[in-house]
C-alpha cells in the first residue's frame, strides 16, 4: 500500500496565477543526519553531500501522475547542470516498503539518472519520515486514517523541490508542477553557488 505524503499544495492542482512565481530564498531548517540506502544499494549519507549544491524531492515508482512530471524536471536540472560536479540530486522515497534499491535503480535509468550525481533513497520508513516531517517542514501520513483525511482533501504527495546549500540548510522550494519550475530551480541554485562554501577541516 503506497505511502502518502504531502506538503502545501494539492497533488494536480496549482495556486492560480502562480506560474511564475519566484522561490523565496531564505534559511528554512538544517537537514539531520541520515543515512539512507540509494538505488546502487550503497549506504549513502548527509555528510556526503556538504559541499554540495542539491535538489530533494519526494517520489514513489508505483506513482502514474505527479511523479512523473517530477521527475521529469530532475532530469532536465540535471542535464542542465551536468558539468557542475557540485550540484547534486536527491529523491526520497515516500513508499520505502515498495522501492527497494533494485526498483529504484530501474526508474532512475527510466530518467537516464546519472547515479553518481542523482540518488534514490530508500531505507527505514520511520527515519524517512523524520527527515521528510522534521528537515523539510513536509508531512507524511501512514495511518488509514491520516490517509483518508488527506485524500478527502486532494492531497496525495509533495509536488515541493526543495533546495540545500553546501551547509546542508533547505534554502528554497519550488513548486514542481509550475511551468517554470526548471528555470526557478535553477536560478536558486546558481544563487547558491555563488556562495561561499562549508569552512574547511583543520589540517592535523
């Protein structure tokens, strides 16, 4: 039974007149350590991607609709930015008991995913909901309930990208369903490349 999780906006539906609406950049919540499993089946943490400019979005493969034009706009970022070895790529799975690394691993090649720079996560659903709810201010529900509730009001999962810095602060969110959601996206990560970059270790 697939995992629903939403965030502010109705699966299908857009805010009227905001199809070119501008991400507010701000310092929104610090993402918590994680370590999580991606579709290579490789143990893959947050400390990995510090340094990093990267794109969450939260996804399930069993998804026909939203997750489609998603991941859609992955992959367009992700050609867009395929010189930078400092932008990275991150979709969490919202239905972990159902994607295993090896389903990860077909869709992501559905999306010609360049595994070294656009993961799929998976792992332990009470510790992707705590990142989901916790890091990225966006709720999840797995009771029957919760899940009735939320499909009563419209809602079936996020449609919200979400922007890191190379601290690893969510900075921004873009409205993935939005028309001009790849040139927003970008301009936020252009924004935060230009900034200075995590201090450097001391040398021992």
């Amino acid at each position: 039974m697939a995992v629903v999780a939403f965030c502010l906006s109705a699966c299908g539906e857009r805010s009227a007149g905001s199809a070119n609406s501008k991400a507010t950049i701000d310092r929104y919540r610090e993402v918590s350590d994680f370590t999580f499993t991606n579709q290579e089946g490789e143990a893959v943490s947050r400390e990995e991607l510090i340094g990093k400019v990267w794109v969450a979005n939260f996804v399930f493969t069993s998804c026909g609709a939203e997750c489609l034009i998603l991941s859609q706009k992955m992959a367009a970022l992700q050609n867009r930015f395929a010189n930078r070895e400092d932008v990275a790529f991150v979709s969490f799975s919202v239905d972990p008991q159902t994607d295993k690394p090896e389903r990860l691993a077909d869709y992501g090649k559905r999306w010609g995913a360049d595994n070294a720079r656009w993961q799929f996560f998976t792992g332990d659903p009470a510790a992707l909901d705590a990142i989901i709810k916790e890091s990225f201010l966006l709720p999840v529900a797995r009771t029957p309930m919760e899940k009735a509730n939320l499909m009563t009001a419209g809602f079936i999962h996020s449609n919200k990208l979400a922007i890191v810095d190379r601290q690893g602060v969510v900075r921004a969110y873009v409205e993935g369903l939005e028309a001009n959601a790849i040139d927003e996206t970008a301009r936020v990560i252009n924004t935060l490349l230009a900034e200075p970059g995590p201090p450097s270790a001391p040398t021992p």
